[in-house]
C-alpha cells in the first residue's frame, strides 16, 4: 500500500524532471540557433556609401547649382565658392560635407529619399 503511493508520488514527479530536461533542452537549443539569423538581419541597401564610391559622384560649386541653394541636411544657404555634392538622379543638391556624412549612413536623397543606384559606383570607373 505504501510502495503504491509512493509511487503514484514520485511518478508525477519524474514526469515532470522529463519535462524540465526537455523544456531546458529546447531552450538551450533555441538560444544556440536563434542568435545566428538574429545579427546579420541587416539588409545591404541601408548600409551607407563607400569614402570611395562618394568620390564617383558629382561634385560642383554653389555658383554652377541651378534649382535652390539651400542644403536640406543642416537648413543653410550654400554659398557659391562652397563645394557641393549632387544626389545623381534626383539632382538634389547638398553642401560636400553635409552629403558625404548622411550618404555614408544612408544609401538615400537627404531630401526626397530617393535611393542611389548602385550602378552609378560600378560603371562610371571602367578601365576601356
Ligand atoms: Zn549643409
Ligand atoms: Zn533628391
């Protein structure tokens, strides 16, 4: 009579151990195999541009710009011996300075968002 209740005790009991093991083994597995795709989830287009790929584009002076000379990064006139970087494209323009720091953080117009195409950086620098 006693075995029996103890039994029906330490059933219920060893039952449950089997479902902590498994629950530790689940979450043990779990934490070793989600931590990969959770890093690199960082898609390529919002990584910024290149120091060598803003060099492939445009750059003029404020006196050359034709459609407004306000920079829309820092809100201030662009004067017109000031260097000058263009969104190609969309034709936006920026002071050098203040489009170099935001393309390197983002891919995109400061003003419209307007992507950069990426080809812009590969074909303009063929060697034929
Ligand atoms: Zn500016
Ligand atoms: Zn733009």
């Amino acid at each position: 009579m006693l075995d029996s209740v103890l039994l029906a005790l330490f059933l219920p009991c060893l039952g449950m151990s089997a479902v902590f093991i498994v629950y530790m083994c689940l979450l043990w597995y779990a934490t070793n195999h989600h931590s990969d795709p959770a890093l690199p989830a960082k898609p390529v287009s919002d990584t910024g541009i290149s120091p060598s790929q803003l060099d492939k584009l445009p750059r003029i002076t404020g006196k050359d710009l034709l459609m407004g000379n306000e920079c829309a990064v820092c809100l201030d006139e662009i004067g017109t011996e000031q260097p000058v970087r263009v969104v190609p494209g969309c034709n936006h323009a920026f002071h050098l300075e203040c489009a170099d720091t935001w393309l390197s953080k983002h891919p995109l117009c400061p003003l419209c968002r307007a992507k950069l195409d990426p080809s812009l950086f590969s074909s303009s620098q063929n060697p034929c």
